[in-house]
C-alpha cells in the first residue's frame, strides 16, 4: 500500500504541473490535471457515439496520458525542438512495482502509438481540449488562438471529433450560459417576463 500511497501523491503533482504553451500564447492558464480531466470527458463523449470503441479504455488513456508529466513537466511545441525528455523511462519508473503499473503503461504506450481506434479517439480527445481553451482564448481577444487553432484542427484524425470543432469554432465559448434572449439580465429573478 506504501507504494500506491507514493503513486497517488505524485499524480498529485499534474494539479500543480502548468501547461506551458500559454506562456507562447499570451493568455491562459491550466494545469495538467486541469487538462487531463477535461480530455477524459471528450474522450467519453467520442467514444459514447461509436459503438465500436471501448469507451472505458479512451476514457482511461485520456486521464492517464499525461502522467510521465509528473516527473518530467509539460513540454509544449517550442520546447520540444530543444529539449527531449524520456517519457519511456518516466513512465517505467513511475508505475514500477505497482499491481496495476502494467495496465497504465500499455494505455499509455497504446495512446502514443496511436494505431488503434480508441488511441485515436483519446488522442482528438486532447486536441479537442486544446480547441476549446484556445476558442475561449479568442472569444476574450487572444488574435494569437486563431492560428494556433487552425493547426491544432489538423491534428484531428475522426470525422466525430471533425465535426465537434466544427461546432466549437461556430460557437461563443459563453454561449451555455449567456442566454441573450431572455431579460433576466435586466430584471433578474423576481421579474422575469419568461415565467
């Protein structure tokens, strides 16, 4: 138990782990867990509409994906033309003598490979994430978020995840909240004329 207890404090260190790409960028700000959660409900949402995808493994590979990060910090763009980090051994001695450190590596090396569908589908999972953060970037007037939209919609390889950026870039990032139509914005609660 003294090992898992080891593993679990150290998966701590994504919710203190930043994304570092937003420095390039000029605005936003999440951390790796922050990621991590998100990708794992996209990941569900692809994978609910194909009946073909084992829906429990790209929800798996989507929480797991980033977990090498806890040891080797997150590596945007710009840096991996510098720096190269061994996820490889990260990960080995991450999930070393761990009863389920074998089912962790082979999600994890089975995402990087990408060859299968639900690879595929974790792997638009993380690219959708990064759509919506930079949709929402440029809806608060971030002009840098369109061109790194434009490339990170080229990395989507599934028509279902295709479609949803579709749908994210024809969208206000405020839009499930911000109902224009109604008066409660005016009048508020007590004097809404949508009773």
């Amino acid at each position: 138990m003294k090992r898992i207890a080891q593993f679990l404090f150290e998966i701590g260190m994504l919710k203190k782990t930043p994304r570092t790409g937003y420095q390039f960028l000029g605005s936003g700000r999440e951390s790796v867990a922050d990621h991590s959660f998100r990708t794992a409900v996209i990941g569900y949402v692809l994978a609910s509409s194909r009946p073909d995808a084992e829906l429990k493994k790209v929800v798996l590979m989507c929480l797991f994906h980033d977990f090498p990060e806890a040891r080797t910090g997150d590596h945007n763009y710009v840096n991996k033309r510098y720096v190269s980090s061994d996820e490889d051994k990260a990960l080995h001695d991450q999930v070393e003598n761990l009863p389920f450190g074998p089912d962790i590596s082979d999600l994890i090396h089975e995402f990087n490979q990408a060859k299968t569908l639900e690879a595929r589908l974790a792997k638009d999972a993380d690219q959708l994430d990064l759509i919506l953060e930079l949709k929402e970037q440029l809806d608060r007037g971030n002009p840098n978020a369109r061109d790194w939209l434009s490339f990170a919609v080229a990395r989507l390889c599934t028509q279902g995840a295709k479609d949803m950026a579709t749908e994210v870039l024809n969208s206000h990032s405020t839009d499930w909240w911000f109902d224009k139509k109604t008066d409660w914005w005016v009048n508020g609660p007590e004097n809404r004329q949508d009773k």
